[in-house]
C-alpha cells in the first residue's frame, strides 16, 4: 500500500457514491459541527462587546439572545423550504442565481466562499482558546496548535465525507450530552435556589463598570452574537450528501442542529447572568472562555470538567468541518458555471472535490496566521459574508414563491418576506458595529472576489470561442513534412532517440546546439561527423544539418528560442522542435537533474505561435530490473530506411 492510500484510504469507484451518502444523524457532525459549536463563541463573542459594563452587562445578555433566537427560528423555517426547494444543493448562490439574477448568485457566492473560510479559521481559534483555558502552559503556542488541527481535518476530509462524519461523530455526542448535561444541572440548581445558586468554583470577579450602556454597544453586542448562526446554510448546501430520500434526511438533520443549538444559546445566556459569568480578553494570560468558567461554576473542576472541556475543544475546532463539506460542493456548483477553475468541480479519489478542501485549507491557514490564531482579532470579520447570503437567500424565495404560485404558498411567502426583512435589518446592523473593528476589509473583499469571478468567466468564454471549430473539421495530413529542430548538449542515447524520431517524420531535420564551451562544441562536432554524418552518407541517405548558435554569455536558451523565431519567418509551414527528455525513476534523482528541457518548452510554449509545435522524447533512466535499453525500445543508430518517415494515406 502507498503512502497516498495509508494517509488518505484507497481509491473509491464512481459506483462506491451512494455508498459513501449519510443520513441525518451522521449529518449532525458533517454539516452541523459550526453551528452547534458557535454556541460557545458565540454567546461569549457578545459577552466580549460588553465587559465595559460589568457586572450590568450581564442584564442585557438576555434580551439579545431572544433576538439571536428569533432570527435562528426564522432561518430554520426558511430553510427548510429551500431545501425542499432546491434538492440538489447549492443554497444561497443557487436561490439567488435563478430567482434574482446571476449578479445577486455570484455576490451571494462570494459572501458565502469568505464566510467558509472565516468560519474555520475562527472556529480553530475558538478551540484552540477553550484549550489554553483548560492548559494555560500551551498559551504561547496558540498559531502551531491551530494550524497542526487545520492539517488533520484537511486529511480527514480528504479521506471522504463518511470517514468524517465517523471520526466526528464520537466527540460531537460527547459535547452535546456533556454541555447538554452542564446546562440542565445548572438550570435546576437556579431554579432550586431561588434564581442565585452557589457557584462550585466561583468565576473570575468582573471588572467595574466603566460606563453606561448606549444603543451603540448593544448593537455591536447583538452583531457578534449574531456569528452563533453562521452554520445554518450548510445544510441546504449539502442536500446531495444525504441519502433518499435526500430532502427528508437534510430537514431532519437540520432540525436537530437548530434545535440542539437553540437550547444551548438559551441555557448559556440564562445561566450567565444567573452565576454572574462575563467574557476575558483572550490575550492576556489566565484567560478563561465563558464556558470553562460555567462548566466549572456548575459542577466545579473534577473529571466531568474536563471531560465537558475536551469535548468542547475538539467540537469547535472540529466545527471547521462544516465548512469542509459545504465549501468544495458550493466552488463545484460555481465552476460547473464556469466562474471558478474548472479543476475545482473533479472529484478527488475518495469520492470528495480535492481541489476545494485543499483551496479552503490554504486560505483558512493565511488567515490564521496572519492573525495569530486568536478568536477576537477574527470575530469582527466574521457574520458578514453569512448574513449577506442569508438575505440574498431570503429575497430569492421571495420571489421563488411569487413566480410559482404565491396563494398556493401564502405561509411560506410570509416567512421568506419576515426572513428578508430580518435578516437585512441584521446584516445593515452588523455591517455598522463591526465597520470600524474590521468588518471592512470584507466589504472590500466581496466586490474584489465578484470581479475575479467575471475575469474567470471570460477568460472561459475566450477559449470557448478560440476553440470552436464552427465548420467541419479537417483532418487531411499535410503533404509538406514539417522542419524539424532538435536542441542537442551532447551526443548520446538520449540525442540519438530524439534524432530517429525526428527522422520518422520528416527528412528536414536541424540539430541545434549554444555553443557555452568551445572545446565541448569541438568535440560534438567531431562525434556528429563519426556517428550521423559518415553512417548516414555511406547508407546514402541525407544527414541531419548540426547548426552551433555563439553564446558568448553562455545563454542556452535565448539563442534557441531566436532561432526558431527566424525558422517560422522563413518557412510557412509547421516547425516542430524536439526537446530529449532525461526521465527520472526516483523523486531524489528529480533533485540532481537540471530539467533544461522543462524549461525550453516553457519558453517555446510562452510565445504563443500555433507554427510552432513542441514534442518531447523522453529517455527512462535504468530501473531496478530493467535495462535502459529495454525501457526505452532503443535501437541502432542510423534508423533504416523504411524507419525514417511516417507513411502518408494518399
């Protein structure tokens, strides 16, 4: 077994696809991890805008969670419809491509592509940060820790959706019970004691208040909540995961990821306030995540603690599955439209579009590094790409609805017309509170992607038109052999195997060589004459012409690439330039070889002149167990005679 197939398992068929689709309980890992764990960046996330207040903060996390909730409530009912809607996936770009236009599609799409990458950088940080709760020694190593996570979920998710949804499973079920057990036994404790329980381990003491509360601080509080929903459209995104029936399985999946996470936002803003939680500034030493201190407050710091906090480590920064599952599947769905590379719509050997896992990790590593792995600096830019494909999403179904058959789907249209109205109310809000923090440089990124996305389509449409024949093809062989150029260094196999084939398909054939070194030119001159031109003439047949280009400043190309230049403006017709190819067997050999001919090709390929053609003729280095002779099917030089030239159909 390879290395390949150890790390990433074996390749699957095409047949194997309906095998490797999930249903919704496993779907609860693949598509819900990043809404489930924003439960615990989320909530702290508002926390964080309100530390100036203190202690009266803790008044307003209440309010601002019922408001979260609501918009929860209405982009679970949305897209529930926008599954049944648009079974084959796609969400918000799909939505907003067919019923408001491709322009609203392609703004929706790079809303979403950000807020992909977004999410898994932030959710890594989370992690990462509930990690150095629980382990304050591991502070200093907050960007190798989340970068080593980002690597093993791109091998993960490179290894297929089901092996993800396995190794996510586990842990997933871990965070939900253990957190789902934190909360009840805290809400019981609160109720019991009359709505002031007894903290196991007290959390830190809160600062005084520096202020009152103002409309503006509420407002950035209620944008950073806000990033608890970002996971929401993942579902609708990856419908053709599922298997049949697709769209039952997607509803149910997604109504238990809203449900879970809509409890879990409830229970933590409730039992905030009630043990008089508040959010840290992450950067400083002895921080404490909003979690680690309530699970602590609730059942103190013995096994269960730490059990609640790995699981809680591992779900968010897990979570960035999430966007591993929806992120290929949405670049597939844009490059099939031809505004993203096309090699981004392959599917990979297990089953999944390699290229988009492997794009989604690069970027969502730039991001961390270039902000440290730490939660806050991320936050600010995060929620804007998601609102603003939520609200092209909503606006869409509007008019989905209006265009099929508004009476028959009155209650639908209703909550579609709520959900864009909400949603763009919170995006407006969002995009005020987090303007100056960041929320910007997405503004400025969304329209940079918008234009990108147009310069790939036409680029596509370029060669679209270059390559359409428009008549009948015509396939008749030139009756006029083409002038043949071979670059020499020396003579050797590799320079007689390119000379033969050279001979096969026409008798005009040059031998070209930069004269670097005098005395080494000489001595080619001298083997030519014993080894081409003597055998050829005394077999009467025409020797190839050995041409020496001076390069007084050693340039072996230039002088190569001009001569051909001078070739095609003196002849009509095709001029094919053979490159010998020295073949590595082994990746260090790769190493000790200077590749000239890769380079060369590059050169003659770059000037773009359909006149001239580039053929390369490889020579196999020995391999254990065969010879270089039977690799490469050499033979005798001079070719024979019935060798030197292709016959030609009259």
């Amino acid at each position: 077994m390879s290395l390949v197939d150890t790390v990433l398992g074996r390749r699957l068929a095409s047949w194997e696809s309906e095998h490797a689709k999930i249903g919704p309980l496993s779907g609860v890992p693949v598509l819900g991890l990043d809404g489930l764990a924003s439960a615990a960046y989320g909530p702290e996330a508002a926390l964080t805008i309100l530390i100036p207040l203190g202690a009266v903060g803790l008044r307003y996390i209440g309010p601002i969670t019922i408001l979260i909730l609501f918009l929860l409530t209405i982009l679970y009912l949305s897209y529930r419809q926008t599954i049944a809607a648009y079974p084959n996936g796609g969400g918000s770009y799909v939505v907003a491509k067919e019923n408001l236009g491709m322009r609203f599609g392609l703004l929706a799409a790079a809303s979403l592509l950000l807020d992909y990458v977004l999410n898994v950088a932030v959710a890594i940080s989370a992690g990462v940060g509930a990690l150095v709760s629980a382990v304050p020694p591991l502070h200093e190593y907050i960007l190798p820790l989340c970068l080593g996570i980002l690597a093993l979920i791109a091998i993960v998710n490179l290894r297929g959706v089901r092996e993800s949804s396995v190794a996510f499973g586990i842990p997933t079920y871990v965070f939900v019970t253990s957190l789902g057990a934190v909360i009840v036994i805290g809400v019981v404790k609160t109720i019991v004691s009359g709505g002031h329980p007894q903290a196991v381990v007290p959390p830190p003491p809160l600062m005084p208040a520096l202020g009152a509360a103002s409309v503006w601080l509420l407002l950035r509080s209620f944008a950073s909540g806000c990033t608890a929903m970002t996971g929401v459209e993942a579902v609708s995104n990856g419908v053709p995961l599922f298997k049949e029936p697709a769209v039952d399985h997607a509803r149910r999946a997604l109504t238990i990821i809203v449900g879970i996470l809509g409890c879990f936002l409830a229970g933590i803003a409730f039992l905030s306030r009630a043990y008089g939680i508040g959010a840290m500034n992450q950067i400083h030493r002895g921080y404490q995540s909003v979690l680690s201190s309530l699970v602590a407050a609730v059942v103190g710091r013995g096994a269960f603690y730490y059990v609640t906090l790995a699981s809680i480590l591992m779900v968010l920064a897990l979570s960035a599955n999430t966007s591993f599952a929806g992120f290929p599947r949405l670049c597939r769905i844009i490059a099939e439209d031809d505004f993203l590379p096309h090699a981004l719509a392959n599917v990979g050997r297990r089953l999944v579009y390699s290229g988009g896992i492997i794009t989604l990790s690069v970027l969502a590593g730039l991001l961390l590094i270039i902000f440290g792995g730490i939660t806050d600096r991320l936050i600010p830019l995060f929620a804007v790409g998601a609102f603003g494909a939520f609200t092209l999403s909503q606006a869409g179904m509007v008019m989905h609805w209006k265009r099929t058959d508004p009476r028959g789907h009155w209650h639908a249209l209703v909550i579609n017309i709520v959900g864009a109205v909400a949603t763009s109310v919170a995006l407006a809000v969002i995009i005020i509170a987090k303007f100056v923090e960041g929320a910007w440089i997405i503004l400025l990124l969304i329209p940079a992607i918008y234009v990108l996305f147009h310069f790939i389509k036409r680029h596509y449409e370029f060669v679209a038109r270059q390559m359409n024949v428009g008549t009948a093809a015509d396939l008749s062989i030139d009756r006029e052999p083409p002038v043949v150029v071979v670059p020499i260094k020396r003579w050797d196999n590799l320079t007689a195997k390119a000379l033969r084939f050279a001979a096969t398909i026409s008798d005009d054939v040059i031998a070209v060589h930069a004269v670097t070194d005098k005395k080494k030119a000489d001595e080619l001159r001298e083997e030519w004459t014993q080894h081409v031109e003597h055998p050829l003439q005394r077999s009467g047949a025409r020797a190839p012409e050995l041409v020496m280009l001076p390069s007084p400043y050693r340039r072996l190309f230039a002088p190569i690439v001009t001569y051909v230049d001078k070739l095609r403006q003196e002849h009509r017709g095709v001029i094919a330039v053979i490159l010998p190819d020295l073949v590595e067997g082994r990746w260090w050999e790769y190493l000790l070889h200077t590749h000239r001919a890769d380079v060369l090709r590059s050169l003659l390929l770059l000037r773009g002149n359909q006149q001239v053609v580039v053929i390369s003729v490889p020579w196999y280095l020995e391999r254990r167990g065969r010879r270089g002779s039977e690799v490469n099917a050499d033979r005798s030089w001079p070719p024979r005679r019935d060798e030197r030239r292709i016959p030609v159909a009259k």
